[in-house]
C-alpha cells in the first residue's frame, strides 16, 4: 500500500528549540514602512509553510506516554497539560472546547473507549497541536492462555460429504479403519465344545472383507457412526472325533456385507478431548455358508452347530472391534487440531512466538460440532524489553458462540488471541527495529540517516458491528533529514481484514480503506516546509508501521494426519482458498468458512 492510499491527519507539536528560536524573533508588524497597511496576502502553498507552527507550544502531562489504563479504574480518564503563548486561541480536545487557567495548564476527562485510544488537542485551526494515545480497558497478564482462542467448526458436510476425496472426516476415519484390516484379527483358530461330538477344533485359515465405507453424521452429544463393511468371507476347516479317526468339514460362510451403527459421544475435560463408542447395532446381511462336499452323519451334527457358533462369534467380534475403532479413530483425528507449537515472524519483524494449546470446549448437535482449544502466546522477554513491565495483552471476551451451518467448516480465530500473539511479537521489541536499508534514502525533505522505531504500546485489535479495526499508539521514529535530527510520534487507526495464507497456514492482519495517521512532530529540521513533511510522514508511515503489522502472522489450526494412518504420513487437513471472512460471527472472533483439504 503506498502513501498516496492514505489520508495523513498531521497534528504537529511545537518542537521545543523550534519554539524558542521563534520566541526570541521580533513580532511581524501589520504596517508597512511608509506607514501604510499590509495588503491582504494570498494563501501560502504548503510548500512555502513552516513544517512546524513556531507561535505556541501545546504538552501533555497526562496520561503518560505508552499508557495502559485499566477499565478498572473507571469509565472516565484524566487528560492534563498546559499552554503556553496561546494568544487567545481556542483550545480543544478531540474538538470539543477545553478551558485553560491563566497559567496555561488544562484538565479535562474523556471517555476512553476500549483499545486504542488518540487525544488531539490543538490551539485554533492554525496553532500548536500536540497528540497522546494510550491503550484502555482489561489487561491479561502474559502467563494466561486465552479462552477458546481457536476452534473448529465441522458442520454435516464437513463429517461427510459423500465423496471418497480427502475433505471431510468420514473418509479419514475409512481410511484408518481401512488400515486396521479388521477380519485378519479375527481369530484363526478356537475349540468349542459341541453336542455327541465333543470338542471341535476350528481352523480359520482365511478372514477377509472388502474395504470399508464410513459415514459420519453429527448429533447431540457427538456423532453417529454408520459402518458397512462388504464381502465378508471366512474359510474353515472344523476337525472332530469321530469314532476311531479324526474327520473334518470345511467350507466357509460369506456375508454380502456387515452394516454396522453406533453412537460416538465426544467430550472434553481436563484440557483432553476423548471419544467413546455406545452400544453397536449390527447386521449381517446376505449370510450364507458353503461346505465342501457332501454331509452325512456326524457332519450335519457338526455343521448345524458351528454355523451359528460361527456367526455369532463373528458378530460378537465386528461389534467389539467397531466399537473400539471408530471412536478411537474419530476422537484421534479431531484431537490433532493445533496451533504450531511456535511461528516465527518475518522480516522486518524479528523474535519468535511459542504456543501451548489444551482443548476447553466441545459441543455438538444435529447440524454438526464445535471443538476449541485454549491457547498461550508467549515470547521470551529479555531485559529491557517492553513486556516485562506491562500488564498484558487486551481482553475484549471471545467466547465460542455459535455458528453458520454451511459450509463445511469454520475455522475460529479469537480478537483476544490476536491481541495475545501481537503482545507477544511487541513485548520482546519486535516493533523496535532499525531500518539500515533506509539510510541514504532521498525523500522530498532531504536525505534520510539511519532510522530506528520504538512501540511504546503494542498494537491492539478490537471488533464492533461486524468489523475490526486495529490501534497502534505512540510509535517512535528517530533519524535525520541531511544530517540534521528528525522525530515524530505517530498514532494509527484502520480498519483491518484477515486473509488466509494457505501455504503456511496462517493468517495476515491487511490494514485497508484509509489508515489515518495522527502524528506529532518532536524535532525537525527548519527548512522543512509542510508540503514536503506531508511527503515524508506519508512515506514513514507505509515503510515502517505498515510493513511492521504487515510481518505479523496469525496461526490457523489445522489438523496433521500423521499419527492417524500410515497412507497420509505427509498429509494435513487445512483451510483451503477461498475462504469466506466472517467478522463478529460469533461476537469477539474472526471466522474463515470453507473446505478443509489435504494439498
């Protein structure tokens, strides 16, 4: 985005040697020599006007600088300073009229809202100005996790889309109950103790079925598992005493398919999500036996026991390993939801940011379920580093909520992780950077030196009425213009988009409409005139706050597939482009809508 994208609202301070140097010049005269009157002057263009308005001076005394200012404290904050050679003028604060004493100095309150909040105050339209941001309302100490800070919602689609790609739960759970080949633990041999005949010693030296199909369908309390498991064979050979010899009948006994059904109720506590299977209903359908050869005797004997010893032995076996499968296999894969454990921000930010994650929430119904987990970004702070003496990143509350129903998912970022991952990146001076690469740079207002920033307070995400915005306060920039000291503090507030980045999955925070600048000049060189500071706080402005919040990269929970089957060892179901963004549905989150897939 270039400075030509921006509305640049300057409100600029009388630097103090600016001031004073103005102080000590004689008093314009409204006369002309000859005793006449000054013609009435046209306009000056902004590039013939000072930079910096040199007839007062404006300061704060109150609040502080890179403020944090607790809700707690009450719903109104102080603002205080003083005037000096006002001449008359006017004094405002965020417009309205402030009166000052005879001495100069002002008090007034302002009712802070929560986030990022900027007092102008100026000296009539054309005097000193002089600008304070401080961050407002409930701070978290960098040792908490954020509630729910990431979910995922999966609605009916999502459990089953009716296709074999890889896109919905149903075809992972296949493929893992694929991988366990079920049959082959049937057991291959028993003894079973029969009528006249006495022991029968069973060999099965074949169990086999086709491949499985799975389908899930979510409910109250978890999902429905439905199993239908084709062409189910088994061959056998039965030995018996039978007089003085042994005899043997040998078959097998086939099932079109086994349709198998059971509930999977899937809860969290204690930071775990478990899944646990309910009572198995089970069909065997088409079940027939074949036997080799011809019955006679003792074999029919034989035969009319062990069929139905068989099947329900087989039964009894398709409901046991159902019922331990497929939650173990639902439960695993939904537990693999994460965050990385840590993301490093790219350049021109530096430091990196750590996660820890504990599920907290489950919650499902008949148009699909809600996992989340709490999660914790933390950075190491070192001395001198800004998050060591600040109380914490912003809590605004972002709760679960609920949830569209299409399409097939949803993945929940909350506004207070944001906030958290942002502290994170601030707290161990990320936004602390210099700029070596802009030295020598020529701008309108002469050659740059090397510049360097300073964040006195982190940049801070808030969501109203279905958009979000983001605040940063009081952001620093030190350098030179043609070797002579230049300083500004400056104030951003813009609107704010989330877009997916699919191959990292993670998101990028994108100022867009039009970011405004409120920005106070500290010191400046005295050729500079406005026309030309306009340019270079324009260009300061896109180099280095942009590009800064521009670096910072939310992550998106995703879910690896790793450690559920060896056939997708590589392989991790992830948001996908497009995705649909949903601001303040639920309220205090950022939903992406779309499909999962495993590139």
């Amino acid at each position: 985005m270039t400075s030509g994208a921006f509305r640049l609202v300057c409100i600029l301070m009388t630097l103090a040697a600016a001031s004073c140097a103005a102080g000590d010049a004689e008093e314009p005269s409204d006369q002309m020599e000859d005793g006449t009157s000054t013609p009435e002057s046209e306009p000056v263009p902004d590039d013939e006007q000072p930079a910096i308005p040199l007839d007062s001076a404006l300061e704060f005394s109150s609040p502080q600088r890179g403020a944090f200012i607790r809700a707690s404290t009450g719903p109104t904050v102080e603002v205080a300073g003083k005037v000096s050679d006002a001449v008359g003028r006017p004094l405002t604060i965020n417009g309205t009229p402030v009166t000052y004493a005879a001495d100069g100095t002002f008090r007034t309150l302002v009712m802070p809202k929560i986030g990022t909040n900027v007092i102008i105050a100026k000296l009539g339209d054309d005097g000193a100005s002089a600008q304070r941001s401080f961050v407002y309302g409930r701070f978290v100490a960098a040792t908490e996790s954020v509630p729910s800070a990431v979910a995922l919602r999966v609605n009916a689609s999502g459990f089953d889309d009716g296709n074999a790609d890889l896109d919905d739960l149903s075809t992972v759970a296949e493929e893992a109950l694929a991988a366990r080949n079920v049959m082959t633990l049937f057991p291959s041999s028993f003894n079973v103790s029969a009528p006249v005949v006495g022991t029968l010693r069973v060999s099965l030296p074949t169990r086999s079925a086709g491949r499985p199909n799975v389908r899930l369908a979510p409910r109250t309390g978890g999902v429905t598992g439905a199993v239908s498991l084709p062409s189910v064979y088994v061959k056998f050979d039965v030995a018996f005493n039978c007089l003085f010899t042994t005899c043997h009948v040998t078959g097998n006994v086939t099932s079109t398919r086994a349709d198998l059904s059971l509930p999977v109720s899937i809860a969290v506590a204690n930071g775990t999500l478990s899944a646990a299977g309910g009572s198995v209903g089970l069909t065997l359908v088409g079940f027939d036996y074949d036997i080799d050869g011809s019955l006679g005797g003792l074999a029919e004997t034989v035969i009319n026991f062990f069929i139905p010893d068989v099947r329900q032995r087989l039964e009894s076996f398709l409901r046991a390993q159902i019922a331990k499968a497929l939650p173990a296999d639902v439960g695993v894969t939904l537990s693999q939801l994460s965050v990385p454990t840590s993301l490093t921000m790219p350049a021109p930010l530096s430091g990196r940011v750590n996660f820890a994650q504990r599920f907290d929430a489950a919650s499902f119904s008949s148009t699909g379920g809600t996992i989340a987990a709490a999660v914790r970004a933390s950075a190491t702070f070192a001395s001198g580093d800004p998050g060591l003496a600040a109380p914490g990143w912003l809590a605004v509350d972002s709760p679960v909520g609920t949830y569209r129903t299409t399409p097939a998912f949803g993945v929940s970022i909350a506004n207070d992780f944001m906030n958290q991952i942002l502290f994170a990146v601030w707290g161990q001076g990320s936004f602390d950077v210099d700029l070596p690469a802009l030295d020598g740079t020529s701008t309108p207002g002469g050659t740059l030196g090397p510049v360097e920033t300073k964040a006195l307070t982190p940049p801070v995400v808030v969501g109203a009425q279905g958009a979000l915005t983001i605040g940063v306060g009081d952001f620093m920039v030190t350098t030179t213009l043609d070797g002579e000291p230049f300083e500004l503090v400056a104030s951003l507030t813009s609107s704010l988009e989330v877009s997916l980045l699919t191959a990292s999955s993670t998101a990028r925070l994108e100022l867009v409409g039009t970011p405004t600048f409120v920005v106070e000049v500290l010191k400046a060189p005295a050729h500079l005139n406005k026309g030309q500071l306009n340019d270079l706080l324009g260009a300061l402005g896109s180099v280095l706050v942009i590009k800064l919040l521009d670096a910072v990269r939310v992550p998106v929970p995703r879910i690896p597939l790793a450690g559920i089957v060896p056939a997708y060892a590589t392989k991790t179901l992830k948001l996908s482009s497009p995705a649909e963004v949903v601001i303040g549905g639920p309220s205090g989150r950022t939903t992406l809508y779309g499909r999962l897939s495993s590139p």
